[in-house]
C-alpha cells in the first residue's frame, strides 16, 4: 500500500513538468515562427505582425485557450490542427509566463 501510495505522489509531482515540457515543444514547434523563441514577439516575423510579448499577459489561461483554438487577427486558429489537451495546455504554458 505505501509503495502504491508513494507511486501516485511521485506521478503527481512529475506530471506538470512533462506536461510543461510538452507545451514547451509544441510552442516551439507551433509557436515561435511568428512569437519568436522565447516568446516576447521580437523576431522579425513577430515585429512584422504587431504581436504582443507572452511572457507578460495578463490574460487567464481560459481566455488564451480561445484565441489558440480560435484564432485573433492574423493568428492562425489551431482548433482541429492541435488536439484539445495541446491547446489546453500551450494556453497554461503562456500563462505562466513560458514557465
């Protein structure tokens, strides 16, 4: 029982950082050509588009999860390109900070 016990703790506290590091990827993979690598939108791509610094929205991760999935000017919407559970959590790595 303590082993079991022990076994569903330790998942717990490795979870949210595969989780994280998973959003991490598909930031990167999906994200960074137009919001630059780390995020603050001063690639040259990021500049052209007028898009604003990630690593300092205010924006809760519910509001994030609709302009991922939906799309807002000239952001491509991700909703059927991206799984649910990507967007979900690409919306909780923003809204970190990119943490």
């Amino acid at each position: 029982m303590k082993k079991l016990l022990a076994a569903a703790l330790l998942s717990l506290l490795v979870a949210p950082s595969a989780h994280a590091a998973g959003a991490a990827d598909t930031f990167q993979a999906k994200c960074a050509a137009c919001h630059g690598k780390d995020g603050k939108g001063q690639s040259d791509m990021a500049k052209k588009l007028g898009v604003k610094d990630l690593t300092v929205t205010k924006l809760p991760a519910a509001e994030i999860e609709k302009v991922i999935a939906n799309g807002k000017g000239k952001m491509t919407p991700w909703k059927g390109k991206l799984s649910d559970a990507e967007i979900s959590g690409l919306a909780k790595y923003v809204a970190g900070g990119l943490k």
